[in-house]
C-alpha cells in the first residue's frame, strides 16, 4: 500500500512521470516528524518503487542528465547513511537507508558509497557540472570528485577555511555568491538524500522546479530521489522512491559509467603551486606550499571566519589527509593540495607563515602527473558517453541562447576582432598548431535603469577544443573569479556597470590570454579572437 502519499499521480512520479506507473509502497511505518527541529512534521514514513518503475524512472533520469547544459547535484545527509554517517531525518530504527551500514569509530573514517562513485564518474564524463553539498564529510571528494566544482555551503570537515555552520549561523559569502551563479544556471537538480526542510542552500533544488513549471525553454527541472516525502514532491520532474545506491546502480548501467573508485592519491609533503601571499589563483606565481610536519601556516581567505587565524602542521593520516592544529584540530583534504597543483581553485585555505614565493614570466602550468582525466582520455569514454557529450553540447547551445532569444534577429551587433595572447606551450609537444577563431559572445538584458543582467560564452570555430575558461571580473565582484569547464562556459551576472572581462582559454596546450569590453548599447555583442 502507499498509505499516506497524494492521490495524485505528478506528485509520486513527477510531472515528467507517467500517469500509469505503478504507486510507490510503503516500506518502513514512522509517525515521527522528519524534522520537528525545522519545522517539518511530515512523517518519517520510508517508502519504494517497484523495481519496474524504478527502471523506468533511472532512464528517464538519464535522459534528462545527457541533455541537460549545467546539471547540478544538491545533497543531504542521507547520501552519506549507507556509509555509516547518521543524518536527523531517518527516525525508524528499520529504516531500509542504513541496512549493511559500517559501524565507524570516528565520522572521518567513512568511505565512499556507490553512490558518491557514480557522481564522481558522472563529472569525469562531462554529466555533471556542478555540486552544492549540505554535508561535511568529504565523501565525494574521496571518491574523485574534484575540489573545485563542489560548494561545501554548510562548512567541511577538510576544509580548515570553512568550518560547520550551524544551522543559526550564517553562510560564508563568497560560497554564497557562488551558490547563487550555480542557481541561476542550473537546468537540471539531481536532489539527492535531503528532506528538503527550508534550509537557505533549497534554493538549488526549488528554482529550477519553479522554471520548469513556469514553461521556461531549456530547462529539465529537479529529480528528487529520496525515502521520505518532502515538500518539493508535487513540483518535482521526476519523483524517485529508493535507496540512493540501488538507484544509481541502475543509473551507471543506463549511462555505462566507470564507477571505479578514483580516489585521489597522496600528496608530497612541499608543492609548488600558482597562487599569492593571499592564497588566491595567479598563474604568473610559483608558490613553494610546505605541508611538512610542523611547519607554520595561517588561515587566508578573506571571507572565512577565522581568517588570519595561525596554525601548523601535525601530520598525516593514513589515506594522506593532512592534520593542521589552528583554533583547535582541523584536516586539510589531500584532494585540495591535488586541486592547487592543478590550478583549478580560485584560492586555496591556507598558506605558510611566511610563504616563499617566486614570480614567473609565463603561466603555470599542471605538471603532466596531477592533470585531471578528461571525458577524451578516460578509458570509459566510449560510443555512448560520445553520444551524451553531444547532445549535452546541443542543450547547451539553445539553452545559452535564451538569454538573447527575445531580441529580433535583425537587432544589431557589434563585433571586435583581437589577437590571441599564447601562455608557453608544453615543450616538446608534436601536436599541430591550432588556430582559426573564437568569440566571446555576449548578452545583457535591462532590469531596471543602471542594472542589467548579462551573459557572456564562448562561440566559434575553436570552441569545441577549448577544454576550460577562466573568468576574470572587476574586483567589486565576488568571487570576482570563476571558473568554467563545460561548454559554452557562460557566465551570468547582474550589476549596473561596464569594465573589461578577462578571461584565459584553456586550449590543449596552451593557455590564451583576451578580454571582452562588456557593452549595453546592443542586445549583443562579441569580440572575435584569432589564435
């Protein structure tokens, strides 16, 4: 029986669900509230799909996650019970989420679920783009999901920058200036795990439902797979009743994923990465990163809280997590130092006391070891991941269209056209010198007189080869620098004043230096670079 759901077959299957699936079941009774503590007193009654519409509904997941432009996962507690951490909604002591769950001495010692495997294969495939998490726990990151594309908005355990937040406390800004580019963007929320009870962070899974109730073009909506009920369940595109790993094994069979555990490898004691005194990203530094048993270091990013706060090194633990004593017992997750060797985060927490730093004439470069694997070179790319890849390019592109689709096509455009700046390439590569030309394409739209919303991407020829952008604007802006790995590398923002956008095109082998002049005069503009 599904005592206790709606009658209404959109809000046990979703609005892009079919009226004849079959209901959910009730699996596990719980009259107890989910979350009494924030104000939800639905019942923490657990229930399941028959394996036949849970098939069926993976597939049309799959989908939605092979068309979607910028796919987001937003995840609770409850992705990280099968790995034996407790979450508050789960109140029945038969609850089908933590059957087989380790039993842990201590929080930091929890691995990977399957499911947290599937969501690192589904970024190295190019699926999915972003991630905002609820929890602490490091678990994606363990099982490869890279630093840089995860927003820890409730704090972290790995992240002695960023410490919990509790549930009174307020949200770091720059993540939440990030949270909220990653709302605008999203097509499609994969909600995963959370019971959805009025945190500020909901806003990722509630916006992109609304847009898709509203009709808006390009835009798939929010999966919410969870045991619970939950208040987004009569709004939502696709209604999942599983456990997480049950519905993710059937996920990575449809999208034939390498779930392999990818977990990033330990790190040398001192590193020589490109980032400032202040801990942010400058490709012309060379800055020598002492991670050694007591050396000296200090908290640097401006908007954490314990900013300036000193500290040192006590060591490692066995997976190569590095032991830091600030205010008191931190860790430093090893997948940071794999990040900022990579120069793929925009600041890194901390620094040395007195950091040792050398200034470069050319860009830095990743050494060949710490490069990520890519959707090209991973040894699952195959035939189907192609085909994704492909209809992901083409949702891109009409969904980064809309932007400017209200404006005539005859609307003028104006258009500059300005030379490539090469960083050094890799040294002895026998690839073929690229060139041809690109644009940095951009949008705006008036809000209201000096404030507009814009947009710029990247266009052309070139554009299918360009691997990353990024983004470089005016200082008022934070973060006022943002990376973008999938195609076409929008970003939006709003604000009432013109200024030169930079940015740094990744291409292989070699990094290109050019700029936008942002200009309201025209619906659309671009300038044309020429490699």
């Amino acid at each position: 029986m599904s005592q206790g759901l709606s009658k209404k077959w959109r809000e046990v299957h979703g609005h892009r669900g079919q009226r004849e699936w079959e209901r959910p079941q009730l699996a596990v009774r719980c009259d107890e509230a989910c979350r009494a503590d924030q104000g939800n007193a639905t019942p923490a009654h657990e229930y399941l799909d028959a394996p036949a519409v849970l098939e069926a509904k993976m597939l049309a997941v799959a989908e939605m996650i092979r068309a979607a432009s910028c796919c987001v996962a937003y995840t609770g507690a409850g992705l990280s019970r099968a790995a034996g951490i407790a979450d508050y909604a789960t109140k029945s002591k038969h609850s089908v989420s933590g059957q087989a769950a380790p039993k842990l001495k201590s929080p930091l010692e929890a691995q990977p679920t399957y499911a947290h495997r599937v969501l690192a294969a589904l970024e190295r495939r190019g699926l999915l783009h972003e991630y905002v998490q609820q929890n602490h726990d490091g678990l994606p990151q363990k099982a490869g999901f890279p630093q840089e594309k995860i927003n820890e908005i409730h704090g972290a355990w790995y992240d002695p920058s960023n410490p919990v937040v509790q549930f009174d406390g307020s949200l770091r800004t720059d993540l939440f200036q990030w949270m909220l580019d990653i709302e605008q963007r999203a097509d499609l929320c994969l909600c995963l795990g959370t019971s959805l009870s009025g945190m500020n962070a909901d806003r990722i899974a509630n916006t992109p439902s609304d847009k898709m109730l509203r009709g808006e073009r390009g835009v798939f909506g929010t999966v919410v797979i969870n045991l619970q009920q939950t208040p987004l369940d009569d709004s939502c595109a696709i209604r999942v009743w599983a456990r997480l790993d049950d519905a993710f094994e059937i996920l990575a069979r449809i999208l034939a994923l390498d779930t392999s555990l990818h977990a990033p490898p330990k790190m040398p004691a001192s590193v020589c990465v490109p980032y400032d005194e202040n801990g942010l990203l400058d490709l012309r530094c060379r800055m020598q990163l002492d991670l050694s048993t007591g050396a000296k270091i200090k908290v640097v990013n401006k908007h954490a809280m314990n900013k300036n706060w000193p500290g040192v090194i006590r060591g490692q633990d066995e997976e190569g997590n590095i032991y830091t004593q600030i205010d008191h017992n931190r860790v430093f997750g090893r997948w940071w130092v794999l990040s900022a060797l990579r120069g793929a985060t925009p600041y890194i927490p901390f620094v040395n006391e007195k950091p040792r730093i050398t200034r470069s004439q050319h860009d830095y470069e990743c050494p060949a070891r710490w490069r990520p694997l890519t959707p090209d070179t991973h040894p699952s790319a195959s035939a189907s991941a192609s085909a994704s890849a492909s209809a992901s390019a083409s949702a891109s592109a009409s969904a980064s269209a809309s932007a400017s689709a209200s404006a005539p096509a005859s609307a003028a455009a104006s258009t500059d056209e300005v030379p490539g700046v090469d960083a050094e390439g890799s040294s002895g590569s026998s690839t073929a010198p690229i060139s041809g030309t690109f644009a940095i394409v951009q949008s705006h739209e008036e809000l209201a007189p000096d404030r507009h919303r814009w947009e710029v991407k990247i266009e052309g020829e070139l554009a299918p080869l360009i691997r990353e952008v990024r983004w470089k604007l005016h200082e008022t802006f934070s973060p006022n620098e943002i990376q973008r790995s999938t195609a076409p590398f929008a970003l939006r923002q709003v604000g009432w004043g013109t200024f030169e956008v930079r940015a740094e095109v990744v291409l292989p082998h070699r990094v290109l230096h050019c700029s936008h002049a942002l200009d309201f005069s025209a619906p659309r503009t671009l300038t044309t670079v020429r490699v």
